[in-house]
C-alpha cells in the first residue's frame, strides 16, 4: 500500500471515530437533501410545506429573503412540483397517508425507514425522488 492510500485510509479512520465522538462534523452540501423534503413537504401538505419554508428561509432564498426570490435549486423543485401536479394520473395514485415511519427486521437487523406516501389499504407505497 502507497504512502498516500495508507495516510488516506487512515485519515477516514480517525474522521470517523472523530465524527463518533462529536468532535468532527464534515462539512455537507445540505441542498439535495433539502431539495427533496421541499418536495415531499409540498405534497405531504399545505401547513407542512408552509412550515418548511418559514423553517429553511435561509437556505431557499436569496439572502434569506423571500423577497429576494428563491434559489435555483429550489426553482427546479418547483418545475417537478409542476411536472407532477400537470400528470392527471399523479393525484389519483398518490393517498393515503404521507411521511410514515416503518420499522422491522431484515435477517435478524432492526432497521428504519419513512415513506412518502402509504396507500390506505396499505398495499403500495411510493417514494418521491429529485434529480
């Protein structure tokens, strides 16, 4: 192993253990992940997507202010948005209940998720993804 794979290997070691015990936090793009809760807020509801926006002012618009108009990412946000709603089919398949936590077990593991949307007899589900 180089210098250079070694120093690297070791560097993602002492991040992580530094990262376990809260004294690194890497520096992250939030945006993507922003981007999809914008989305998935907007259809969960109309006081949900409210609550985003009063809650991310910072991060959506132009200097933090709504009236300075809101940031690219989030422009593309709104053409899915659109994309979505302007699909006469979307409306009719997406119910029931929205941001449902799941809980169980995959061989023997305890894991977690959230869905966007649970179908009311609980036989389908969908999840929204952003490009």
């Amino acid at each position: 192993m180089s210098k250079s794979v070694y120093w690297n290997f070791l560097q993602c070691e002492a991040s992580a253990l530094a990262q376990l015990k809260g004294l690194y936090a890497p520096k992250r793009d939030e945006t993507p992940l922003l981007v999809g809760n914008y989305l998935h807020s907007y259809f969960e509801s109309k006081v949900s997507h409210q609550a985003f926006l009063n809650e991310h002012k910072k991060q959506l618009y132009k200097y933090g202010n709504p009236e300075k108009g809101i940031k690219k990412d989030y422009k593309g946000a709104n053409k899915m948005i659109e994309a979505l709603e302007n699909d006469h089919k979307f409306p009719l398949i997406y119910q029931g209940k929205k941001e449902v936590i799941v809980t169980g077990k995959i061989d023997g593991i305890d894991w977690m998720g959230k869905l966007d949307c649970l179908s009311p007899d609980k036989t389908m589900f969908f999840d929204l993804k952003n490009c």
